[in-house]
C-alpha cells in the first residue's frame, strides 16, 4: 500500500477500539476537515488488505475495524452491542488435537454484559 498521509492518524483512531468507516470519517474530518468520505472507505480497504486492519462483520447493518494485534475473540452484547476483547490463549478449547497450532479465528460470541 502506498504510504497515506491518513494512515498513522486511521491506525490511532483504531488502536483499542471498534470502529465502523463512519465512526473513523467523523474521528479523521476533526483533524483533517477536508478529507472526503470515499477517501476514508478506500484507506480502510486498503488497509484490512494489507492486514492493518481486521474488518469484523455480523454485528448489523454496517462492519466493525479494529487495529489487527493479537489472536482475540469478541464478546459482544446484544443490547449495547458494545465489544470485549478476551485473548485466545486464555481460552482453552477442549477437543482440539495437542499439535494444533491456531493460526487465526473468527469467534464472536454475543450475550448480555
């Protein structure tokens, strides 16, 4: 990806936090009034291409980002739908074979806090 004068302040406004393009547009146009919506969309495909970003769908109408960090599931609650990290290696998954070796997940599990 071509470096971007948006990326280091995409990457802050992500950094331990959930965002859909929407809330990130709001949160850029503060510090950069005249970036267009459509420029904000493109840097955020771009960046869950090159694996900056994890693009994490299902929960509504419109799909969630968060800076990639860690191998993590998401606890999500259904009122709120605020979301909880909890790391994968705290999470023992019974019956999988000792010489598993987890590379990634997709895991939301939804609930009420």
């Amino acid at each position: 990806m071509k470096t971007h004068a948006y990326l280091p302040v995409i990457r802050e406004i992500c950094t331990d936090t959930h965002c859909n393009v929407d809330q990130i547009y709001d949160k850029l146009k503060e510090a950069h009034p005249k970036v267009g919506r459509s420029t904000v969309y493109r840097n955020v495909e771009e960046m869950t291409k090159e694996g900056i970003l994890t693009k994490i769908s299902g929960l509504g109408e419109k799909a969630i980002y968060e800076l990639t960090k860690w191998n993590h599931i998401h606890l999500i609650d259904t009122e709120t739908w605020e979301i909880m990290d909890i790391d994968m290696d705290k999470i023992e998954i019974p019956g999988l074979p000792k010489n598993f070796k987890l590379e990634f997940s997709d895991i939301k599990l939804f609930g009420k806090f």
